[in-house]
C-alpha cells in the first residue's frame, strides 16, 4: 500500500512507476484504484506480482480503508518535503493504521517525495534518515514523482525488503 496525507504525491509515485506497462481497475465507489505490475528482482532472480492500492484519502472512506488493510504485507509511507505536517501524521496516523490492521508483520519503506522543490524543503535528509530508525522502517528513500527520480528504487526496495522478511520467517 502506499500510505501518507493528501497530496504528498502517493498517486504520481505509482503514475510514475508504472509508466506504460499498467492495468488498472478504478472503483470510485470504494475509493480505490488498484493497479497491477509485474517485476523481476534480479538481486533474487524473482518474479513478483505487485497488486497496489492507491486509496483515496477522504475521511468518509476510513472504513473500507481498514479492510483494505488485510492482507497487506508491505508500505511505502510518503511524506512531502515541503510540508512539515505531512512528515508528522506519517508516524500519528498511518505508521499507526498500519499496525492496528495489518495482522502479520508488515514491512515499511519511509519516502520523502518532492525532491525537486528544493527551495521549499523544510525536512532534511538528515531528519528524515534518523526518523527511519526511530520508526524501524527498513529503509529510507527520497524520491521526485515528478522527474522519476528514484521512484523505481523506491518500489523495488520495498519489495525486496518484504521479501527478505518473508524468507526470514519461514
Ligand atoms: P496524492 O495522491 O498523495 O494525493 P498526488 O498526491 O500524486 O495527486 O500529487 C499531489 C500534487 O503534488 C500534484 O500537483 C502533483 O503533481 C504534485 N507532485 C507529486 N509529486 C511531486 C514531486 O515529486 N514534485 C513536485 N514538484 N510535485 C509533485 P497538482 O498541482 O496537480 O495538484
Ligand atoms: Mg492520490
């Protein structure tokens, strides 16, 4: 899943990553748009099948957020650079929904989107390095949705890292 506040570049990240080779399925009205990618992690000579939820940020839909969660191996918890506030709610808010509903234990990729706008940075690398550990996310990445910067490595890393998860625990 890809988790942070309202416009801190969660659907421009996957719009990003999928470029042409997607399948998506808009559901409006479950707030959901649930987009398909097949991969291959050469480090592990894996074929992976991503099924990614892109879920609307409204309040109304917190419900049917919770559901979404089950079966939920993995995040990717976005902040903007820019907006002090959005690095906040990712350890108040969605840090916290996700270990309230994912059951298993979930894998997490900390993502400072909106590089580009350098001017405009109000959270530094530095801030959020030391906020992956505090939180044990298995990495920390920055990223521009906008110029694709690091928006693969971004991905790849979570799943790696759900993956290396899973291998330890059977
Ligand atoms: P969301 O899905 O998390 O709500 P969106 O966020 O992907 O819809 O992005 C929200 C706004 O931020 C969009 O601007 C989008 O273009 C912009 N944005 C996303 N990622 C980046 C980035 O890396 N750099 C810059 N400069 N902007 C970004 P608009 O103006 O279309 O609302
Ligand atoms: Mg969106």
């Amino acid at each position: 899943m890809v988790l942070g506040d309202a416009a801190v570049g969660k659907t421009s990240l996957i719009n990003q990553y999928i470029e042409h080779s997607f399948q998506e399925d808009y559901k409006p009205t479950l707030g959901a748009n649930i987009i398909r990618k097949d991969i291959y992690i050469n480090k592990i000579n894996v074929k992976v099948r991503l099924i990614m939820w892109d879920l609307a940020g409204q309040e109304k839909y917190n419900v049917i957020r919770s559901m979404y969660f089950q079966g939920c191996v993995g995040a990717l918890l976005v902040y903007d650079i820019t907006r002090r506030s959005t690095f906040e709610t990712v350890n108040s808010k969605w840090l916290r929904d996700f270990e309230k509903y994912v059951k298993q234990e979930g894998t997490y990729v900390l993502i400072g989107n909106k590089t580009d706008l350098t001017e405009q940075r109000v959270v530094s690398t530095e801030e959020g390095n030391s906020f992956m550990r505090e939180i044990n996310a298995s990495d920390f990445i920055e990223t521009s949705a906008k110029y694709g910067e690091n928006v693969e490595k971004a991905f790849e890393n979570l799943v790696y890292n759900i993956l290396k998860k899973l291998g330890e625990a059977t």
